[in-house]
C-alpha cells in the first residue's frame, strides 16, 4: 500500500463532501486549496467558502491563491509535498500545479464523461431531459474535462427532479468515488481509459443570461425541463408584461398540464388562485417565482397582493 499524501482543492458545498469523506476513510490531508474570501451580502462582508470554513473546523492548513501559476504558491504547496492532489468543483489548473504529484491530480467530475464537459453539467443533464448521469473521476490533462477517466458511477434522473435535488445525489455519489479512487491509487491499482472519441457530444456550457431565459414559442416539456433544470440556482427568467409594466421575473417551480387552446403562448390565465401560462400543447401552471426586489414566493402568496390585467403575458 502506497501511503498518500493529499491536497484536495474545491470551494462549494459540493465539494465539502468529498473532502468529508476523504477524512472519514482516515486518508492523510496535507492541505486544501480553496478560493480566496469573498465580500458579499448588504454589508459586503468577507465571506469564507464552504470548504474553508470546513477545513478550518478540521484543523487543516488551507491556502487561498488568487493566482495558481504564483512562484509563492508554487513553492507552498511543493512544502506540502503531495504524492496525489484530488480537484472537486475548483477552477482550472495550470499545468506546473497539476502535474506536481507522484500520483497525479485528479477531478471529480458530474457527468457521465465524455459527455457533458464543462462549467454546469448538472444543470444540462436535466435541461436535456437526461434520464440518466453521474459522476466521473478522472486524471487532470491540458484541456477541460478529457483526462484519462479513472472511475465512474450511475445514477437515474426522476422527471420530477430539480437541479438541487440531482445536485445532492451526486455530490453523495461523487464522494464515495473518490474515495474509492484514491483506495486504487494506494493499492498501486489504477488502469485510466482514455476517453473515447464521440461525435454527439454534448457540453455544458457555463450558465448566463441568453440559456437561462424562457423562450415561450419552445415546446412545453423544454421549457418544464428548463425551470427544473434551473431551479434553485440561477433560475430560468422571463420578461412578465403587465399593463404598462415590465417586470423581470424568475421561476423556479411549475407542473405541466397538457390540454388543447387557441391563446397566444405566453399568455397569462388567473383561475383558481393558479396561475397559468398558454405554451404548445397546453399550459404551465407557476407554483413559485419571484419578482424584482422581492422574496421568492408561491403563486397563492403572490396572487393575494398582486394584480394581472387582462392582457398580462410573459415574453
């Protein structure tokens, strides 16, 4: 058995499990690398990541580069002196740090690679309306997400899951891979399979305003599946016209209801105390969303204090 020396690197919640984890298996943890403070919130207080705060808890030494090719840096994590470094939910890295250790660095990745390469695969697997994903570890190279894949596990995508809940599963799954990645790297075990070559592939681009907003003239399951695919962060969005107001609008939770009409799509109905939407083949019926400056709220709240004209639509 190889004794491991490791630097695990990550900065949100999903990448403390992981690290849990690691420390759970009783592994050696020589440091974490983490992204620096961040000012947030009114006040703009310094606020630490979830992984520091959690190394710190533990007692681990914790470096916080704000550049990775940095010469003090460097020879910081050389004094460590890793023989393996384990990468969860962290930015990309320079070659001079990942290919440091003995044993190479290695990613925890949330897809089933090659496919969904990229900054939010969580989000397009169920964007895309996957039925199935999961997570990927494999060795760090040149490029984004194509390293020799070391290990891999599956999981199914319920139709009814949003982004947190899937978010969740395979941040318990992940953890578990890792740690038994690094149970083949101790055993000198290891056999990586470069990842094939596919012509379907498909990414998963980072998240911005173009691919988060609702396109209204898309089919119903599209834009059902881009509202969980989204929900709770960042949120899909839609311009809400409302007499003479124009309200950006987010939307995190809706159910489909599949029925023949002649509306517009888009089209706003208040019946109920429900609030529905005009799309193809039918409507989405809102349950939670938020408007400008406000708390996010289920429609029965909304539609107590708030009133839709006759023409109200989204667009």
């Amino acid at each position: 058995m190889r004794s491991l020396r490791i630097v695990f690197m990550g900065t949100p919640d999903f990448a403390v499990a992981s690290l849990e984890s690691i420390l759970k298996a009783d592994y050696n943890v020589v440091g974490v690398i983490t992204a620096p403070d961040k000012p947030a919130g009114r006040g703009r207080k310094l606020q630490e990541s979830p992984v520091k705060k959690f190394a710190v808890s533990k007692n681990l030494k914790v470096l916080q580069p704000t550049n990775l090719k940095n010469t003090a840096f460097i020879e910081e994590l050389e004094a460590l002196a890793p023989n393996v470094q384990v990468v969860v939910a962290f930015r990309m890295l320079p070659k001079v740090v990942w290919n440091l250790p003995e044993f190479g660095t290695f990613n925890l990745h949330a897809s089933l690679l090659p496919q969904y390469r990229g900054a939010a695969p969580i989000n397009w697997a169920i964007i895309n309306n996957e039925t199935k994903t999961g997570v990927t570890t494999f060795f760090l190279d040149e490029k984004i997400d194509t390293g020799a894949m070391i290990l891999q596990k599956e999981i199914d995508i319920p139709v009814k899951d949003t982004v947190g809940e899937l978010h969740d599963k395979l941040m318990e799954l992940g953890s578990g891979l890792v740690v038994e990645t690094l149970e083949l790297i101790s055993k000198g075990n290891i056999t990586p399979t470069p990842q094939p070559n596919n012509d379907l592939l498909k990414e998963a681009p980072k998240l911005n305003k173009e691919n988060t907003k609702i396109n209204w003239n898309d089919s119903l399951d599209q834009i059902y599946n881009l509202i969980r695919g989204l929900n709770p962060y960042p949120a899909a969005w839609s311009i809400l016209f409302n007499g003479e107001k124009e309200e950006k609008v987010k939307i995190f939770h809706c159910t489909k209801e599949i029925t023949d009409h002649s509306l517009e799509n888009g089209k706003i109905l208040i019946e109920d105390k429900t609030l529905k939407v005009a799309g193809q083949g039918g409507y989405l019926i809102i349950k939670e969303l938020q408007l400008p400056g406000k708390r996010k709220m289920d429609v029965k709240s909304l539609l107590n204090g708030y009133n839709f004209s006759e023409g109200a639509k989204f667009r």
